[in-house]
C-alpha cells in the first residue's frame, strides 16, 4: 500500500485538502478523512461545500447519514463505510486499518513541532510495516515537490 506524506508549510488542511479529494474524485474512487474530533468534522464539511464558489465536492458525514452513497466520507473514527479506496489522515490522526485501503494521504502542519514529531513518527511506523512511502513538501508559493526522505 502506498502512503503519501503531505507536509504543509504555506498553506493551512483547508486549503489543499479540497485540492486532494478533487483529484481524488476525479479517478471515480472513494475517500475517507478522518479528523480529530465532531466539530472537526463539521468544520471540514462546512468548508468542503463553500472552498470554491463555482464548485463544491459531494461529502457527507454521520448527521447527513447515507454512508455508502458519499463519495468522501468525515469521521473521527477508523470505518470505511462508503467502500473507500483512499484514506486521508488530517489532525495528526493514525489508522490501524490502513492495509484496507490502496493508498493513504496523510496530511500534517509541519510548521507546529508537535505535529511534525507525530509525523515522523507515523512514517516511522508505515516504513516498519513495508508500505511504500512518499514525502511531498510545499514549497513558499504553495507548489508540491516530492522530496526523498
């Protein structure tokens, strides 16, 4: 399974993940992002809707209910209930269930050290597993460059 580490640094989740789960739509797949918490949750699926006035990404999350007809999925927990084939880690969360997936996108703020450190250490823990791992970093103008780490 490959697992792609996004590490911001110019620009905040609700930016490049509306950019991430368009590419990922595009493919006819599935995602599920987890986040830290309900509110989270909330506040990602507001923005998700509003991030760009001429479009909007068709998601849902447990109020909205009708799992397995979301195209993306919000949760805070670790479930793939509209049969997902990508999982996207947001607010230093980790899956034990990341095998069930094709491929995984973590996405960390490496501008707070904590978050980093966590980071890190998911990498850590993706590598000892054997899944095939890739770094991408943002640049000062917002452009993703893949880096060897």
């Amino acid at each position: 399974m490959r697992v792609d580490f996004y590490h911001l640094s110019s620009s905040p989740v609700e930016r490049t993940l509306p950019q991430l789960l368009e590419r990922i739509l595009k493919t006819g797949e599935r995602a599920v992002v987890m986040a830290a918490s309900q509110d989270r949750l909330e506040a990602l699926s507001n923005m998700l809707w509003t991030y760009n006035p001429n479009s909007w990404l068709p998601h849902g999350t447990i109020k909205d209910g009708f799992a397995d007809k979301q195209p993306v999925w919000l949760t805070d927990t670790e479930e793939n209930p509209n049969g997902a084939k990508f999982l996207v880690l947001t607010d230093g969360m980790s899956s034990s269930r990341m095998g069930e997936y094709d491929r995984c996108l973590d996405i960390f703020d490496g501008n707070v050290q904590p978050l980093l450190e966590a980071a890190r250490e998911r990498w850590k823990v993706a590598k000892a597993a054997g899944h095939e791992l890739h770094y991408w970093q943002q640049d000062e103008a917002g452009k993703w460059a893949e880096k060897t780490a």
